[in-house]
C-alpha cells in the first residue's frame, strides 16, 4: 500500500461509524464532551446539519465563527463544523497549542477552490502592469489561506457576507480600484450598494487569464473575480417571479453570493446571521422565500411555525460540502482527540499565517 494510501486511510472515518445507532452516537459525543469541558469547542456554521448543530458550543455566520474562535483561549481542541477554509481561520485566529480539527476532510468549499495561488500571481502581475499601484486587494473569506496571505502582503483585507460593505468602503479609501477575490457576485452586490455603477466593474477571467471590460480601462473601480458558489445561483429570477406571481405579500430575501438580478429583484439580503434576524423580527404571519442553503432554510421553517416560509427555489438542495459533516463523522473526529491521535488537523503553514492574518486582522478590526 502506498504512503499516500496510508495516510489517507488514517484520516477517513472507518466504515463502522457509519452503522451506529444515533442515541448510541449522541451518548458517546456527550460523554467526550462532558470529559473535555471547556478545554472542546465546537463550533457549527449555519449551514450545518441539524444532526451536528444540536451539539455545537457556539453557531453563526463566517464573522461570527471567526470572532468567537479568536476569542477562545481555553479550548485545546477545537472541533469545526463548518468547511475547510473556515477551520483554517480559526486555526490562524488561535494560538499555536490549540489544535483545530475538520471532522471530514473532504468538506471543502467549491467556491473557495476557484482561486488558486498560480492564477492569482498571474492576474496580479498583468495587473499591476495595466494599473500599477492603485490596487487593493480583497479577499472574501471563503478562500485558502494561501489568497489571504497574498491579500495581507499587499496591503488588503479579508472579507465576509456581513462586513462587505463596510470593507470595500474603507477599501476605497486606501487605493484608487480594488481587486475582488473569489465571489463576483457578493462583490458586484456590494460595491453596486457602495453607489458603484455596474459600467465601473470589469471581471478578471483567471481561466482565459483575460480583464472581461467594455470601455476605457481607467474608469474602473473593482475588478471582479471570476468565481461562484454553485449552490447560491441555482437562485433565479424567474424563481423570484413565479413566487411573486404566486403571491404578492411573500418577502424573498437571499444571501448576496447570488447573483446581482437576483439580489435586485429581492426585497431583503444579506449574510446567513442577517436572513436568521430578519424572520426573527418579522411579524407572525408574515410569509417569506429564503434564497441560500437548504439545511438553514429548513431549520429556519422548523422554528418559526408561525410564519410561512418556504425556499425560493424549490428544488434546491443542501451544500453538499458543508453536508460531509454529519455526526458520525464528528464523533470519529471526538473520539480520535480523546485517543490522543486527532485527525483531520488543519494547520495552516507559519510563512502563510504571517501574511494571512494580517488581512484577518484587518478584516476584524474593521468590522
Ligand atoms: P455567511 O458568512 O453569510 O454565513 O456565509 C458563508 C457561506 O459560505 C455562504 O455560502
Ligand atoms: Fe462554499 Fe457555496 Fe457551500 Fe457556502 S454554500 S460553503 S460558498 S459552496
């Protein structure tokens, strides 16, 4: 068997988690928890599964998550339910001797594969040559750390769903354009909110290795990354019409990673911890189309059975990555830290942390 074979057979769960009845897992992931106190954290992203939530210490949006992990100082081990670039924030956010684990490796975020290090320093270098040194760098959150160490070596921050505008904003007040990494949609939304029109915004295409723009190069404000998030524009506009259609009185709110005429015929957007206020507040009775992942959509119809809720689109489905996290796989990742050999563990690199946490840090002084 090869190394690669061996290793990788030592960080996948073994089958036989997966046959274990749920009130014996639930009765073992208790007992470690118990056992570890506050020296275990656990936090869950929104789009977790409600299997994984009910055992979190602490849920939220991406800002929240990265706030809460830069926080704690008396967890050993952290135990991230969420996707792989947010245990890597929460590793660069902790000390060196906390040690943060992924309870399934494989759950990655698509968006966040969409920038790579090798395209990023080519479209940097063609750049720079057409727009020397007016460029700031920003990099939403979900991306590698390796994107927030270029962003934090030239002077950028990171950015998240809640904080957009707030950074952009303040982006603008350090240089002339800004470069925006990897989501177009959520940096199209914001700075178009920033009274940006459209006609200022080119799209850098790291595929064709090509600026996408109509028009004189120096009118540009943001150059936009080309890069997605699957699951949030499977939303459409047609979406939106036959439910208003449908129904007038029914509010649609999305999650700003879907795309611009999504977001414009919408009555309401905003992070994953927005949308969760936003049906708190409402009125009982009120009626709503929720455009972003269908584990949160879901929990959020469980708990408000006094509103009518219903997903924007109706053949949506989960983020198949967020869903690897399930609690068979959390338990495995709890009881390999209790034998002393976790798995999973997600340490970022020192030279990288250095210039990653530079543009986190910046993120979260802003915010
Ligand atoms: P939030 O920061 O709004 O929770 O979004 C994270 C995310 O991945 C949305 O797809
Ligand atoms: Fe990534 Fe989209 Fe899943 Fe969010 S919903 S984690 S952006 S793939």
């Amino acid at each position: 068997m090869s190394i690669l074979n061996m290793m990788n057979k030592k960080m996948m769960m073994p089958d036989s988690y997966k046959e274990l009845p749920d009130e014996e897992m639930k009765k073992r992931i208790l007992h470690i928890k118990k056992k570890y106190g506050e020296k275990l954290f656990i936090p869950g992203h929104h789009y977790q599964k409600d299997e994984v939530i009910q055992f979190a210490d602490a849920t939220g949006d991406s800002l929240q998550l990265a706030q809460v992990a830069q926080q704690n100082n008396k967890a050993e081990y952290i135990a991230f339910c969420g996707v792989h670039f947010m245990a890597e924030t929460a590793d660069m956010l902790t000390e060196n001797d906390q040690v943060v684990v992924l309870p399934d490796m494989r759950a990655g975020c698509s968006m966040a594969d969409m920038a790579n290090m090798q395209q990023t320093n080519k479209a940097w270098e063609k750049l720079t040559d057409i727009f020397g040194e007016t460029i700031i760098p920003l990099t939403y959150v979900n991306s590698t750390a390796e994107i927030k160490a270029f962003t934090g070596r030239n002077g950028g921050a990171a950015v998240t769903s809640s904080n957009a505008k707030h950074i952009l904003r303040w982006a603008l007040t350090q240089k002339k354009r800004i470069l925006f990494l990897p989501d177009q949609h959520l940096g199209r939304n914001t700075a178009y909110d920033l009274g940006i029109p459209l006609n200022r915004m080119a799209v850098w295409d790291p595929i064709e290795e090509k600026l996408l723009y109509d028009g004189d190069v120096q009118e540009i404000k943001v150059i936009l990354w080309r890069g997605h998030c699957s699951v949030h524009e499977k939303f459409t506009v047609n979406n939106i019409k036959s439910i208003k259609e449908r129904d007038p009185a029914i509010n649609v709110i999305v999650h700003p990673e879907c795309t611009h005429e999504v977001v414009m015929q919408s009555d309401f957007s905003g992070s994953t911890k927005y949308i969760i206020d936003t049906i708190n507040k409402a009125e009982p009775g009120s009626k709503w189309a929720i455009g972003t992942e269908m584990n949160l959509v879901q929990r959020i119809i469980n708990e408000h059975p006094d509103k009518q809720i219903e997903s924007l689109n109706p053949d949506m489905c989960p983020c198949l990555t967020m869903n690897r996290i399930d609690m068979p796989h959390l338990l495995w990742s709890l009881e390999q830290i209790d034998k002393g050999e976790p798995a999973g563990v997600i340490k970022v690199e020192e030279y990288i942390t250095k210039d990653a946490i530079s543009a986190l840090n910046r993120m979260l002084s802003i915010s």
